[in-house]
C-alpha cells in the first residue's frame, strides 16, 4: 500500500448525531418500503432484518450436499469487487428507485446526501495531503448498505 495514495485510506463520517438518526430513520423506511415491494433479491442476505450472511451459506451447503446425494456437478463462482462501494453508480441508484415508485422527498433527500460528501485524508506526520473527491456510499454512511 503506497502510503502517499490517499485513494488507499477508508474514511470515516464525523457526522451529528442528529444527521445519523436521520439517516437511520430514513434506510429503515427505505429498507421497509423496498421489503413490502418485493424489491430486494430473495437471496440477498446482508443488512436485512432476519436475515444474515449465514443464510448464503447454509444455502451453499445444501447445494452441495444435494448435488453429492445425486452425483452431480456443482459449480459455485464466488468473486470480489474491489472498492466496489466506490464504483457504485450513485445516478443508477436513483433511477431504480424511481422506477419502483419512490417520489418526493425521499429521493432528493438521498441524491443531496450522497452528492454533498466530500473527503479529506491527512497524513499521521500533519502534513498537507488533502484531497477533496467524492466519498463512497459506504464511507457515506453505514446507513446506506441497501442501496447498493
């Protein structure tokens, strides 16, 4: 890791507490309203109420166990994105959720939120390496895991 990459730190959000309760607020009607409109795939498991990363693997392993008792081949691709909370396309964001009826509010309060985010990175020595480019939505906030 090239130290003198500020593309290589994670940044934090040094938000109030009135702007996180807000934004808790706001996933937890987002996260609602996409459960009641069947919007969200049956086999994503993160960051949903009842529901956990475990479920995935338990599905894995019947599968395998299934595809063993029936001598059959199971392939199973499993891949990871590099910064993929940095790649995410914040505009595409928007557009499915208007496609799924969301209008007002909501979505101006989400655009504005992710548009206005910027990022410093400091070195530890205190000297002058800031950057100011867009944040991610995970640096965004933790709120936020259901958009992408």
């Amino acid at each position: 890791m090239d130290p003198q990459d500020a593309g290589n730190y994670r940044p934090i959000a040094l938000t109030s507490c009135l702007c996180k309760l807000m934004e808790q607020m706001v996933n937890a009607r987002l996260v609602y309203c996409l459960e009641e409109k069947g919007a969200l795939s049956p086999f994503q498991s993160g960051f949903r109420h009842h529901r956990s990363t475990v479920d995935n693997i338990l599905l894995l392993e019947t599968s395998i166990r299934e595809a063993f008792v029936r001598n059959r081949h199971l392939v199973s691709i499993f891949f990871d994105m590099e910064k993929a909370y940095d790649r995410t396309w914040r505009y595409g964001i928007l557009k499915d959720l208007y496609h799924l009826g969301f209008r007002g509010n909501l979505p101006v309060f989400i655009q504005n939120f992710l548009k206005t985010r910027v990022k410093f990175v400091s070195d530890p020595l205190c000297l002058e390496t800031f950057t100011n480019e867009k944040v991610s939505l995970k640096a965004a906030s933790s709120a936020w895991c259901c958009l992408y």
